[in-house]
C-alpha cells in the first residue's frame, strides 16, 4: 500500500516557512539583479550609445561584449542558485520530509 505524505503538516512546520522564506527572498534578490542587469544593456544603449561603439578587437565592440555578458551573468545566477539548493534548501527540505515519513 502506498504511504501519503501529509501535506498540511509539512506546510504547518515552522522550519517549512523559515524554508520557503529564506529560499522566496534569496530567489527575489537574484530576480532583482537579473532584471537590473538585463535592463542595463538597453538603457546603455539608449544613454551612452559612445560607449557601446567603442571597438574593442576588429568588429567587436563594448555593446555585443555586454550584450554576451548577458548569459554569463544567467549562467553565473543559475549556478549560484544550484549552490545554494544543493547545499542549504535541499537538506532543510529533506530534514522535513524525513521528519514527516
């Protein structure tokens, strides 16, 4: 026979809530610095067009590096998040569910 997890338990215990808040603040942090960082690209380009012309090696120039950068910076983030998961959400998550079983 299948054993189901309570639910309503897991959501209750207070070491869940202090889970889903740290984890929501951490994961609003890296949302906010994504989106200021995304949005840096257009307003450079809108407000210092000079400098995103400034050639750097032959047709590359400041704009298509920053451009780039883009997913370096995603890349950079989602591996941050990974850590962290890995290392602090996962076990918390785990030391409820192992409490609940």
């Amino acid at each position: 026979m299948a054993k189901t997890t309570n639910w309503a338990a897991i959501d209750r215990d207070p070491r869940f809530q202090a889970l889903h808040k740290k984890k929501t603040t951490f994961l609003w942090s890296l949302m906010i610095i994504s989106v200021i960082y995304y949005f840096l690209l257009p307003i450079g380009a809108a407000y210092y067009p000079d400098m995103f012309k400034i050639k750097v090696w032959g047709p590359i120039n400041v704009g298509i590096l920053f451009a780039l950068s883009e997913f370096v910076v995603a890349w950079t983030i989602a591996a941050v998040y990974a850590r962290r998961a890995n290392r602090q959400f996962d076990a918390m998550a785990a030391e409820i569910v192992r409490d609940v079983a």
